[in-house]
C-alpha cells in the first residue's frame, strides 16, 4: 500500500515550555543592570497604571528602560541576548530525533513557534533553525536601528489566530487571508494533525480549540516545581489539554512516549482513509461498469 507523505505541525510556546525561563531574564534584563524580578514588577505596575495590554506596555517598557540606561537595543544586541538562553532538558536534540521518528511512518513533522517573547531575540536562539516559522512579538526599527514601535503583539488570544495560519499555510503578514474560507481539504495542516506545547495560562485557548478540532495539546511544567505541576494537572482535569507532563525532552522521557504514540496514531488513521478510499472506488466502479456496458450494447 503506498503512503503518502502527511503533514504534522508540532507547535509550542516558549517561555517555560521549551526554555527554563522568560527569555528577556537571561541576558536582556541583567544587561539593563536589574533582576528580572524588578524589572517584570515595574513593568507590569506601569501597565497595569496606564491600563495597556501587559505585552505591548513591557515591550514598551523595555524600550523605554534601555533609553534611560543608554543601552541600544538594536538587532544584533537582541540576537545576542538569544544566545544565552537555557532550555530544559532534551530539547536541542529533540527536534532532529523526532523527525526522524515521523520519516519511519512517512509523516512531514514541521515544528512552530508562537510566543509572546521577541522575535529579535529568538533569532539568536541555539533551536531556531528547526522552525518552519516563528510567530512572536517585534519590534519597528528606525534609520539608525533603534526600536520605535511594537510591529507585532502576540498576547493569549492572538495566539489562536496564529494556530489558523497554521492550519492554511499562512505566513505571520497574511492578515486578510486568515479570514477567508478555505475548503478543509485544501488547508495542508488539519487541526487533528497538530500537537500544541504549552505552560499556562496564556496559553489555555490555543490548547482548548486545538484539542476541541481533534488535536492534541500537552501542558508541560518545571521538573522538581510543584506548584507548576499542580497547575499543569488542573488544565487537566478542566479538559483543556489532553496531556500534563514534566518539561523533559530526551528520548524515552513522559513527552517523547507520548508524542510518538499520537505520531503512530495519525499515520494508522492516514493509512485506514487510503483503505476506505480503495474500497470506495471499488464500488463506484461496480456500480458504474453495468451502466457503461448498458451504453455499448445501445
């Protein structure tokens, strides 16, 4: 029987999902001369008092902070903050390794980003060569390459947008499309082919309407922290994701067990549809050969 090539999408935010933090608190942050607590505090009370969005007013914040400590947040100064970031364990071999499982069942494995981090900063990122696609927050830039102005805003509910860009093969400026009907065999990605990654909170309605279309969605939590895995497992238990497992990539871990049996799943559902889809033709052949018979004896 021949299998044809299926596309997965596996899709993750960031910040304590795949890293052991908030990617601002490794090297952005300490190199504003503060600690990342006093900086999130500080911008989120400025938020908070000037009734704006927390993402947009800490994007702004930053800008604002950096300008007072005259540090020059250009492009490169933020790749470079992307450098030093500390992921859990597992996860720069992950990528590669799960691959490579898909290609042994004929599945497409593309992996996706959308975070409420910077898109400046992930550029440095050890694991950013293993994404199709990086949906995340930016910045406009001036002539002189200083940040002037948030480009993009990606906060919890911007983030389900993103999942049906995904899902209709839409890149992040493809704002009109989004909107568009697009008939569900035409869209490269069905929703019960994608695997969503995340944390929390700000995550809750892309995992819900992933797991709603049939998907799945895995609410992973710090190794050895019980208060995230209390609520990790209380996603859980309100139906909302599927899976509530330690943030542990490497082979044979909860994650890796778990992502390759819903691997084998979809390609055992791809490989059953190629079986009806024979027999189907089966039988409009057989109901159609007496009529195309009838015809050549007239």
């Amino acid at each position: 029987m021949a299998k044809k090539n299926t596309k997965v999408a596996l899709i993750y935010d960031f910040d304590e999902t795949l890293s052991s933090g908030y990617m601002q608190d490794f090297s952005l942050i300490p190199a504003l001369g503060m600690k990342p607590d006093a900086f999130w505090k500080k911008a989120n009370g400025w938020s908070k008092k000037q009734e704006a969005d927390q993402i947009t007013g800490s994007m702004y914040y930053f800008m604002k902070t950096a300008q007072e400590k005259n540090v020059a947040l250009t492009r490169d100064f933020f790749k470079k903050c992307g450098e030093n970031i500390e992921y859990y364990k597992g996860v720069a071999e992950w990528f590669e390794r799960i691959n490579e499982y898909g290609k042994t069942l004929n599945l497409n494995i593309e992996h996706f980003l959308i975070s409420s981090g910077y898109e400046e900063i992930l550029a440095g990122a050890e694991i950013r060569r293993h994404f199709t696609d990086m949906f995340a927050c930016s910045y406009a830039f001036d002539d002189e390459g200083l940040p002037v102005w948030p480009a993009r805003v990606i906060n919890y509910s911007i983030k389900v947008q993103f999942l049906t860009k995904i899902n209709k093969g839409l890149c992040k400026i493809d704002d009109v499309a989004v909107n568009e009907f697009m008939p569900e065999e035409k869209r490269p990605i069905p929703f019960d082919r994608m695997i969503y990654f995340g944390d929390g909170m700000t995550d809750i309605p892309s995992m819900k309407l992933i797991k709603e279309r049939g998907g799945n969605a895995i609410a992973v939590y710090a190794p050895g922290k019980s208060k995230d895995k209390h609520k990790a497992v209380k996603l859980l238990e309100d139906n909302r994701v599927n899976f509530a497992l330690k943030a542990d990539y490497r082979e044979n871990r909860e994650i890796d067990k778990v992502v390759k049996t819903i691997l084998d799943k979809i390609a055992k559902e791809r490989d059953l549809e190629i079986l009806k889809s024979r027999e189907n033709k089966k039988k409009f052949l057989r109901m159609a050969l007496p009529k195309i018979c009838k015809k050549k004896d007239v």
